[in-house]
C-alpha cells in the first residue's frame, strides 16, 4: 500500500499548480521503470540499428566518392584512347592521302610516257610513208621522165641511159 506524500500545501508551491505530489511521483517511477525497461530491451536494439544504418550510410557515401573517382579516371582513360585513336584516324588519313597523290602521280607519269609513246610511233610512221610516197613518187616521177624524154626524142632510151638522164633530171630539180 502506498502512502500518500505530502509535499507541501495545495496552496503554495506545486500544489498552487494544480499538480499533486503523489501522482507526480507514481508518474516519475513509473517513467524511470520505463526507462530501465526500454534501456534494457528497446534501446539497445535501436542504438544498433541506427549505428548500422549510419555506417551503411558513411560506406554508401564512401562508395559513391570511390565511384566518382572511378568515374572521372575512366572518363579521363576514355579520352586518352579517343585522342590517341583520332591521331592514329588522322595519320592513316594522311597516310591514304599520300598514297593516293603518289599513286596519281605514278599514272599522270606512266600516261605521259604512254603518250610519248605513241607521238614518237606516230612520227616513225609519218617518216616511213613520207619515205614510202617519196619513193613512190620517184618512181612515178621516173616513169615520167623516161616517157617524156622518149617522147621529146622520139626513141626509145635503155636502161643506162636513162637512169643517167634520170639521175641528171632529179639532181637539177633538187638544187633548185
């Protein structure tokens, strides 16, 4: 059984509140048995949980400064091997340009000798049927003389005489 505790006068004091002294310390007792219990039983378990949470926290933090880091380091890699692969395009480029002049130049050369090729082919055959007509033309010329002299003399020449007479015709026409 309990016994009541006077604190004082309800007139002054806590009393002059509205509180009174007994119910003040049955509450206190029963929050400090609420306490020890929740101490003992709840407490820690929460004290845990929230420890473990706040390192899960601290290590999904620390995870994400390490993926950061990862991230910036890979995006720094990924650049390099863009830069060394834009050089290498750049100097295959120019690599396939300067094979492509030189081949053009190798064809510019060879259809250039193809063509002195064949001026100098089509010059040997102007000379040869200049020689072929030149020669036709003497023998047509020949011909000529023999049946204009014959025709001037009015006998017939034989052959010694009228290469000589040839001979003497076409001398004089080239020295003039």
């Amino acid at each position: 059984m309990l016994v009541p505790i006077n604190f004082a006068d309800s007139s002054s004091g806590i009393g002059a509140l509205g509180v009174s002294g007994q119910a003040f310390v049955i509450q206190l007792i029963t929050f400090i048995l609420a306490y020890l219990v929740l101490r003992r039983w709840a407490f820690g378990p929460i004290i845990k949980i929230l420890r473990e949470r706040r390192e899960t926290i601290e290590s999904g933090v620390k995870l994400g400064e390490q993926m950061q880091k990862a991230k910036a380091e890979l995006e720094a890699q990924v650049d390099e091997v863009l830069h060394d692969s834009r050089q290498q395009a750049d100097g295959i480029i120019a690599g396939a340009q300067d094979t492509a002049r030189q081949t053009i130049r190798e064809a510019e050369d060879k259809a250039r000798e193809k063509a002195a090729g064949i001026l100098k082919e089509a010059e040997e055959r102007v000379v040869q049927d200049t020689a072929r007509a030149r020669q036709q033309l003497e023998k047509e010329l020949v011909g000529l003389i023999s049946e204009a002299t014959e025709a001037i003399i009015e006998e017939k020449v034989d052959a010694k005489k009228d290469a000589q007479l040839i001979d003497r015709a076409l001398k004089g026409r080239q020295t003039a």
